[in-house]
C-alpha cells in the first residue's frame, strides 16, 4: 500500500476516524485505525464496537493494500508534520513508513484482517436534514442524558419519527427535553434510541452548515449517519422508552415570561455560593411584576430581584440551579415563558409552538431559611 | 467601611491580590484578601507569608475601615457580577454585603487585624527597566529553574546588578539560561536570589508594555516591585549561588548555524516518539551543510536532515529533546548559533553579543541503536 495525500487532508480525515477509537481497550487492534486503499479510495476506518466510522480521504494511490495503525501514535505524527505532501507506505510486514519533506518516520503496523470491519446494513428509508440542524438538536438535548450506564435507556437519545416531524427527547429523572424538527419529506413512524455517546461523536464531526445534508439510515438494531465523504454506523439501545406524553400536561396555576439572558446570568452568580458538596436549592419566587431569587448557602446569601410578566398565583419554589442553567443555555429565544402548577409539580419552560419544551422537577426546601 | 467601585476596576484589582493568596494554608487567614480604606486610598492586600500584594483600586469611599475577605469567594462574586458599579461595605461584625444593581450577596468576613500585614522595607536604590523588558526576562530564564525544593538556591533567580548591567541566571543541574539586561542607570555591584514562584507571579501582573516602568528595590532579605498601583513584596532566597562564570568558556570544536524554526519543528516531531516513562534521548548528528536528528524508541523510529551552516569538525551528540525544545521557544532570532565541543561536553547556544547563553549539558547514548 502506498498513497500520497495533503497533509490537511489526511489530518481532518483522521481527527473524524478518532472519534471512534477506544482509548483503553482489552483489544490492542481497536486502537488503531485502519487505512483500506482499493477501488480506486483511500479509506480511514475506526471500530469502538460501539459506534464505527469510515471516511474517505482525497489523495494519490500509488498501489493498494491495507494496515491497521495505532491511531495516537499515527494522528500525532500527522499533526507535527510539515504542510506539506506527506506519504504513506507499508510493507509485507506492515511496517509503515511516513515522509513529509525530509522527515521520515516508521513504525510498526498489524495486518488489517484482525480488526472488526463495520457490519453492512440495509440501507432504506433515510431521513434527511441539515448538518446544522441535527448538530444544533443534539446540543439542545443532549446535556440531560444521564451518564449512569445502570439505567441504559436513559443514556440515549428518543428520536421519535412521525410523518414530516422528528421529535427528539432526553431525560435523567430529573428534567426531559424535548426539541421538535419540521423535516423536508414525510416518513412512516418509528422510534429509535440513540446512543448519547454516538450523538456527541457525531455532534463534533459534522460541519453545521445549513447547506449540508445529513441522511439518517435506521434498522431495528443500528443507525447509520452519512454525511460528506464520511459515515458513522452506531448500535441502537434496545428497550422501549418512557411514555412521557402522559407527563406533559398543558394546566398551570402560574405563568411567567422573563428574559433569558438576566435570568440566567443571576442564577450563574447564585451557584458560585454553592459548594460542590453542598446541595443547596436556589429559591424563586414569584409574585406580580417581580421574580426574586434567593440563595442560603455555609458560604453566604444572595438575593436579586428581576422584572417580570406573571399571570395566575404568586408562588414560592426550589431549583436544582444547575437544570435550569442547562436548559436556558441551549434556548435561543431572547424571552422565554415559565409555567408553574406548585412547589411539587414540574415546571415547563416552552415556546407556544411547543418546538421545545424542557420540564424540570422542582427540589423542597426548608421555607423557614429564606 | 463602605466603597463604590465599578465592577472592571475591582475585578481587576482582586486578580492582582489573587496571586499572592495561599490556597491551602492551615493558616485560614491567608485564604484572604483584605480591603484596607482609609487616607483616601482602597488598597487590597494578600500575602502567602513568602509573597505579599498591595494593590490600589480606583474607587469612591463613603466610609473608612478594614475587613478581610475570603479570596476565592469574594473574587468569584465580583466576576459574576454585571458590569456596573458595586458597593461593597462591612458592619462591625464584619459581615459584608456586596450589592450590584439589583443582586445583593451577604457572606462573613474577619476582623483585618488577624491578617499579618506586610513588612515594611525600606527603600534605597532601585533598579528601573521597562515591565516589558522585565517580563520577556522571566520568560527566557525561569523555565530553566528547579522545582525540587530539597535545593532552594536552584528554586530561584539570581538577579546579578553591575553597572549598568543586569544579569539574570537560572540552572536546574541539566542547563543553565543567561540573559543580560542593560539599564539605563547605573548602579553599585549587588546579587539578588529571587524565588522563581515570585517572577513567575510578578510576571502574570506585569502589563508587558514598553512604555511602562517597573522599579526594583532590595535590601539583604527582601525585594520589592513596585509598577502601576501594585507593589509585590517577596523574601529572598539565601545563601550563595553557583559560581558559573568557570563554566562559560568560550573554547568549541564545532560551530553550527541553523534555523530556529525548522531545528525546532524537528525536534518537535521526534518527540512524540518518546512516551513519558521512556528517557529516550535524540541524536544529532552534525557534517557539511548537514544536521540529521534521529530518535529510536520502542514507538517507531524517525529522522530528518535540515540544512546547516558549519564550521569545525563532524559531531554525534545525544539531548533531552525538552531542553533544547524550552530554549529555543524563548529564543526570537530567525537563526541561532550552537558551539560544541564534544559528545560529553556542554553545548552552548548563544548570540555573538552573549546577550542570552543558553547552556545545555548533552546524554550518553548507544551509537549502536542509530
């Protein structure tokens, strides 16, 4: 095998194959990357056996072949290299030889029949979208996944199709997102979960320019993105997800529209009383024109009033500050509305279309101490 | 006490007293900043008991007095605060209230007279240069000090005083980095031995600019500087520093010029070969026009030729990679001369003004391997 490529090239090609490299795992060959040249394409495969990439990068083939290459050791040679036309080449005994310029680098490859290849699936039905919107949709949900591998349903993502709207919802027990995206086509239903981990790996490949395509293949047991030159083969998490639309409701005793931006940046200053061992609460509280926000923490206390539009009951209620950070951070809108039932019951921050709703459960807290 | 600052003046302040805040003291004492108002001057104080800090913050006061306050918090506090005025003010039980607009924090503060206060030294001759003069100085010189606390004098800087010379010499065992200063007064022969934690901080407060001054005073056991509203008072090291004068000589056997740029990117790459638990040398091998850098490792092996200029004979010399990577990065010529003389002596790379020396003491290696 010998090919000839850009240095930039073969660099972005290789940062896109790392996203699915194990850094710590019992097999040795899943830290490589393996480079396939035949049919006339250079293609760069990694395999965590979890989520598989292939990409395809632009260069000269000077004869076929193939070897699996340790991803670090290789990424950072590529890296340090000059700009400039940079060579690969292996031997019989995947020794691999890199030359830039003058520099020269070998090290020592394995063959590339040892590593797991990305099982084919059929391919379709493909939903389509902009790389922007699927990379702005996962941002907007995917920081209320949970990372606790004991409950896996909860770890993915629902994307839940349904004619020409894909819906798609995270949820850890605490709080749901849900954001809804209008697609070009219509599709007949269907509900697949998504593993967080591949959404986040996906997230940072794509471009996010609303003028590239995204093509979502799905079977019953795995998801396929294809995008640009490259395409990342995922597992789905098998289960059936929570029934949530029983949980949102459209009664509230208490409405509020606040602007975002001060009402995140008082509850930015409010956390920095808390200390990490410390689950204080912040408390708000509502009453006509004015939200007050109060903090009673071992550190100190902290109160700040913010102009309001309320309608329907006063009320008094405690926040996990941290889960109405997160949901103000990934909302774009420069007012946003607040419903409320009481201090038991979750509250919804969404828009009158309802293309996001994020529900937040509220924590008790000692009244006595504010 | 009861001041009026607008939030970028304090801000600002608060992160020059930071630097001189001990984070883990069994002294929680010196976890704080005191504010000091009174003779018409807000001053904010820290001191680590080897560092002090006394800077000045532009404000209003409405009332005089004292109190010291926790670092962390107070600074976190004022960093999330909008940008606008605040009011900060102490009641007799030092409880202190900062207010912002509309948010208000409560939290404890301590009587200032706990607080140890800065020595007062008395101030005789000081040295004067630019804080951009200053701050490159420290730069090019205290990476090349010892962060082994078992030999203090290595932990420091000697600052060496003739005429109107500064020398500023820093050496860890494996090198040694020189640089001369010429100020613009003249002044008594003196040696100074900074502690490098002490540049280092300075350093960070410095503004950089050419057109602003800083002063150094000293005495036997301090040294103080002092430059826009802030002055850094520190212990000095004692005891006598190495006499390095009988290690510069100016005798060589070969004398390469190359350029800094491409000698650097090289040595760059080849380091990546090496892994953290691995000492492994690279080799630099000198001829005719000619410098190939080689490294083996249990990586892979790489080499690469750069264009030389050359005088005397052929050489084969082994490096730690790390120290001629750390003084040619503080080095801005476009082309540097290195003197050598032979595979167990010292190297020098220096300019023909000797305005920086940097000394490097080469490794044994196994010709064998390369």
């Amino acid at each position: 095998m010998k090919i000839a490529c850009q240095k930039n090239e073969l660099l972005n090609s290789v940062n896109i194959a790392l996203k699915a490299v194990s850094s710590k795992s019992t097999m040795p060959i899943l830290e490589c990357i393996v480079i396939e040249v035949q049919n006339d394409t250079i293609k760069l495969i990694s395999n965590d056996m979890e989520i598989g990439i292939e990409t395809i990068v632009k260069g000269s083939i000077i004869s076929n072949g193939s070897v699996a290459i340790n991803a670090k050791v290789f990424s950072e040679i590529i890296r340090k290299l000059p700009d400039n036309e940079v060579n690969v080449e292996t031997d019989e005994k995947f020794m691999t030889t890199i030359t830039c310029e003058k520099a020269k680098f070998t090290i020592a490859g394995k063959s590339a029949e040892e590593f797991p290849m990305l099982p084919t699936i059929e391919k379709k039905e493909a939903i389509e979208l902009s790389q922007f919107t699927l990379k702005e949709v996962i941002r907007q949900t995917v920081f209320s996944i949970s990372d606790n591998e004991s409950n896996k349903i909860m770890t993915g993502e629902l994307f839940e199709i349904n004619g020409n709207e894909l819906r798609v919802v995270s949820l850890d027990g605490h709080r749901i997102s849900i954001r809804k995206v209008e697609l070009k086509n219509s599709y007949a239903p269907k509900k697949i979960l998504v593993p967080g981990k591949t959404l986040q790996e996906v997230s940072k490949i794509l471009s996010g320019e609303i003028s590239d395509e995204v093509f979502i293949y799905y079977t019953d047991r795995h998801v396929l993105f294809v995008f640009d030159d490259t395409l990342v083969l995922s597992r789905l998490i098998e289960g059936e997800y929570y029934k949530i639309d029983q949980m949102l409701s459209g009664d509230y005793e208490t409405k509020v529209k606040i602007n975002k931006k001060e009402f995140l940046s008082c509850i930015d200053r409010a956390t920095l009383l808390i200390k990490e061992t410390e689950k204080k609460p912040i408390i708000v509280g509502i009453e006509d024109k004015k939200l007050e926000l109060k903090i009673n923490t071992s550190i100190g206390t902290m109160d700040e009033d913010i102009d309001i539009e309320k309608e329907g009951k006063d009320i008094l209620i405690g926040f996990n500050p941290k889960f109405l950070i997160d949901a103000l951070r990934v909302i774009d809108d420069e007012e946003v509305e607040i419903y409320l039932i009481n201090p038991k019951a979750p509250c919804f921050i969404k828009d009158k279309e309802e293309s996001y709703i994020y529900l937040i459960l509220p924590v008790s807290f000692n009244a006595a101490q504010y």
